[in-house]
C-alpha cells in the first residue's frame, strides 16, 4: 500500500479576511496552512459487517507570518469528513513552515467510497469566527 501522498500546497485563509459576515464581524487571524496527508491506509475494515476504511494523517504546516487559529472541518462537497488541529502562528522571521500539525483520522464506509478529495476547510479566526475556505486545489485522501 501506498505510505504517504503528496498533498497539494494550500493556502487556506489570509491573515485578515476582506469579507463581511452575517454578524457584521470580520473573521481575524485566519491561519494559512499547506497540507499533506501521510501514512494513508486503505483496506477493508474490521467487524461482522463488510466494510471498507481510509486512514491515515493529515498535516497541516503554517506558513511564514500566519497566525494561529482552529481547522474546524475537512470537508468533502457538502459532507465534513473531520475535524482539524489547532495551528500555532508562524513568525515573519522564521526561515520555513511552523509544524506539523496533525489529525489522524480514519473513515469507515459501507460500500466503497471511490476518489476521496477534500475540497474546503472549516477554519476558526481567533476572534471566534467560522469562515469556510474553498481549496484552489483539492487534497486527495485516496
């Protein structure tokens, strides 16, 4: 089986979003990350009932002057998959990404799920504002 994926290197917020919410607050401090998936597993899974499972670890790495914040959800389309760490800022001085931090995450489905893709992230701005950001690129789970 596959041992690691190269994820897709995404930026998933900026330090202060430019959009208004419902609430008329700005989200601030909107973590941008790059992620990778490491260790990915596929197989079938355990118990009476046929089953097929996906796991693996998703990183996410902060990069250089992002602040910290919450990956609330990973999500596929219109379904969340599950829920992120909390990432540290990353200083302007730093010569490389802050991190890793990482979610292990394992998937359990029915009957198989095929091509598996997060396509937009759930992140929380430190001021307690959800936003959803669409990936320009989806990370592949499988």
């Amino acid at each position: 089986m596959n041992k690691a994926f190269i994820g897709a290197g995404i930026a998933l917020g900026l330090a202060l979003a430019g959009c208004n919410t419902a609430q008329g607050v700005f989200p601030v401090g909107i973590p941008t990350v790059v992620l990778s998936v490491k260790d990915f597993k596929y197989g079938p899974g355990t118990g009476a009932t046929p089953s097929y499972q996906i796991s693996g670890t998703l990183e996410a790495r902060t990069q250089k002057g992002s602040t910290a914040g919450t990956i609330v959800a990973f999500k596929t389309g219109a379904t969340e998959l599950f829920g992120g760490p909390f990432v540290e800022a990353c200083p302007v001085t730093s010569d490389k990404e802050c991190g890793p931090f990482a979610t292990a995450y394992t998937l359990t489905y029915s009957a198989d799920p095929g091509s598996l893709k997060i396509t937009s992230v759930i992140v929380q701005a430190l001021n307690g504002i959800s936003s959803e950001i669409k990936l320009a690129a989806p990370v592949v789970l499988r």
